[in-house]
C-alpha cells in the first residue's frame, strides 16, 4: 500500500532558515548600532540642558535659590537642590533635593582624547568632565546655583556674590569623539548653551548645536 507523504519541513530546512534569520538579525544589529548609540548620547544632552534650563527658570519665576549637582560616574546623575528661604530669627533652613536626573548608562560626565583644549564659550580645556569655575571644596561634584536674577553663582550658604562660568561634557567612553555633546553656563546671564563636535577645515571643533 502506497504511503503518503507528510507535510512539513525537515531539520535540514529548519536550520537553514533559523541559521539565515540569525545572520539578518546581526546585519540588522550592527547597522543600527551607532544610530542608537547616538540616541543614548543625545538623550544625555537632553536631559542635561533640561534640568538646566528648567531650574534656572524655577529660580526666576519663585524667587528663591536652586543648586544643580552634576555626579560623575556611571550612571552619571543630576540632582536638583532648593534652598528654603530664611525666616529670621531661624536659622537657614537645610537644602531640599527637587529632583534626580540620570543619564543612559552607557553614557557619562566624562572626556575624551582628541577633545579640543580650546572649549566652547571659552570654559573649560577640554580635560576635565565637569569645570565651573568654581566649586564648593571637599565635595564629590561640581555644581551651579541659579540666583532669583538668573545668573549662575557660586553657591548657597555663604554665597560670595562670584559668578560661576563653566562646562560639563557627556560622551561615550571608547566611543568616536564625534558622539560627545557639551553644555556651557554663562555666569553673569545664567545663559545656557549646547554644543557638538564637528570637523572644520579638518579639525575637530565644538560648533553650537
């Protein structure tokens, strides 16, 4: 009696599919690979110049105090401290943390060989991760107060009245320079500024994003 052939497919077959779906997914994967690396990197950016700007404008609009607190490291984070105001006779009130930020894992307060030692808006030299000009001493971070006017001050408690000017840079560790993003604060305005590597007549320099 004739016997009737099963629908279907063999292993041969399955492998020779499965093994084809594997090599597209890797294809796939390695094309998609920096465009997602590059989210990472401008998501950072985002964030960074939007609890910038957000707290500067806090500052302005309630009149009161606002510290921002960049942490290195991975994940590198923001905090956001306010500053009750005094009611005399009572002592200053201590700082209250707003809000924390983080960044994409992968991606950190950090720099890089090959950044340009000559810094956009004139701060920094392009060797360190988080330079403002001036920074509260024996603490693990540097950080910007905004001041009710919207400059950009030195801190706090015991606040000298000086300007603090600096720049924080975000990239990927290893990764191409050209996946690096940087923010400026200008002092005396608490004007906020961001900025990307591009190459100008062959050199690598931060253009204004």
């Amino acid at each position: 009696m004739a016997t009737r052939k099963q629908d279907g497919f063999s292993l041969l077959e399955l492998l020779i599919t499965v093994s084809i779906a594997l090599i597209l997914c890797g294809v796939v994967f390695v094309s998609v690979k920096p465009a997602l690396n590059t989210s990472h990197v401008d998501s950072a950016y985002s964030t960074t110049l939007m609890a910038l700007r957000n707290t500067r404008d806090l500052a302005v609009t309630q009149g009161n105090q606002y510290q921002v607190n960049f942490i290195g490291g991975s994940p590198s984070t923001i905090q956001v401290w306010w500053q009750p105001p005094t009611v005399p006779p009572a002592a200053q009130p201590p700082m209250q943390l707003v809000i924390t930020y983080a960044l994409p894992n992968d991606v950190q307060f950090a720099v890089q060989a090959g950044f340009p030692a000559s810094a956009p808006d004139g701060f920094g030299t392009g060797v360190t991760a988080i330079d403002f000009g001036q920074t509260l001493a024996g603490e693990p971070y540097s950080n910007v107060v905004f001041m009710p006017d919207g400059s950009a001050q030195v801190n706090v408690v015991n606040n000298n009245g000086n300007y603090n000017s600096g720049i924080v840079y975000m990239t990927r560790p290893g990764d191409v320079i050209s996946n690096s993003r940087a923010i400026t604060v200008w002092g005396a305005t608490g004007r906020i500024r961001g900025w990307r590597l591009a190459q100008v007549a062959g050199v690598w320099t931060w253009v204004q994003q």
